[in-house]
C-alpha cells in the first residue's frame, strides 16, 4: 500500500473498476449512479460502458457476484478509515488506492477460504497430508497462483470460493439436515 500510494488508484480500466465501483458507489454514497466513481479513477474513461438509456447513469457490464461475495469484508474497514480520514484536512482523505487494496483483499481472503474449503472437500475421500500437498500443488500449478498474486481483484477468486463452498455443503457437515443443505445449495432437498 505505501508503494502504490502514489498512483491514486490501484483499478484504472476494465474488470476491476467493473467490480470495484457497484461496492464503492454503494457502500459510501448509497445509490447505484457510478458517475461520481468513475470520475475518481485516474485516467479512465469517465463512461467506459456508455449510458443506460432509461436512467442516464452509467451502465456497467461487470456482473454483481463479486462485489456481493466482497462486500462483507469490505464494508467495516472501508467505512471506518473513510471517517478517520474524512477528520483530517481536504489532502488527508481516505485515499482511493487504499480503499482498492481493501477491495482486493477482500477476494483475497475470498480465495483463501475457497482454497480451505476444496482441501476440507478432498480430505473426505484421501488422507489430510495427502490433501494438503494437493492443495498446495493445485495452487502453486494453475493460474490461480497469478489471480492471488497479481489479481486479486477479478472475478476469479470469487469462483473458487462458490465452487468449493458448494462441494463442501455438498459433501462434508453431515450436522446440517438434508433441507437446510438443499436450500444451501439451491436443490432439491433429496441430496445425497
């Protein structure tokens, strides 16, 4: 974060200002206008998607996914340094770069769960030791290693975290009842 203090913003085209901006525009102003949001990114395109002709509001082509799995994690912190900055002078606002990098961390922390879940999913047909070298070699071999790493702002990690969440309600706490099971899952209360 003190590094990219300097750039403004970590997202400036594409699929993070996709994402970032329903959460951002929701969170801290209440409304689904991006027009003010878009306008903060430094050397983006203030309507990279064009209008919505029946709002007049900027559209946006990004699903809603990411930014409803984000938003828990991204809600408290946000808003709490959004206030503490906010006491300061007009130069020591909550920055933009930061309140990126809690967007980011978020599906980070996303991922990382997601990975949780796939190695608890797997150690229910193989041992633990083994399943956690698999988990490690999965992550370490495939391109999520790039979407943790370098990414962590696309949609990708959110994936991982659904898919894995649903093979583990599937499969592991047999606690829950069959119904509550199903409705976790979105079936039919007949799962096995």
């Amino acid at each position: 974060a003190v590094l990219l203090h300097a750039r403004g913003a970590v997202f400036q085209h594409h699929d993070p200002v996709g994402y970032y901006v329903y959460v951002r525009s929701l969170v801290h102003d209440g409304d689904l206008d991006f027009t003010n949001d878009l306008a903060m990114i430094p050397d983006g395109d203030p309507l990279p998607w064009g209008r919505d002709p029946v709002t007049g509001h900027p559209d946006n082509l990004y699903t809603v996914g990411l930014p409803l799995l984000v938003a828990p994690v991204y809600i408290l912190p946000s808003l709490v340094l959004a206030r503490i900055g906010a006491q300061g002078t007009p130069d020591s606002r909550f920055p933009l770069f930061l309140d990126q990098l809690i967007f980011s961390y978020a599906s980070f922390l996303l991922g990382a769960v997601g990975m949780w879940l796939s190695f608890r999913f797997a150690c229910v047909y193989f041992a633990e030791r083994d399943c956690l070298f698999a988990t490690i070699a999965f992550w370490l071999c495939s391109p999520l290693i790039y979407y943790f790493a370098r990414e962590p702002f696309q949609s990708h990690l959110a994936s991982v975290f659904a898919f894995s969440l649903l093979l583990y309600i599937w499969k592991v706490p047999r606690r829950l009842s069959a119904t509550l099971r199903a409705i976790l899952m979105g079936g039919p209360a007949r799962c096995s």
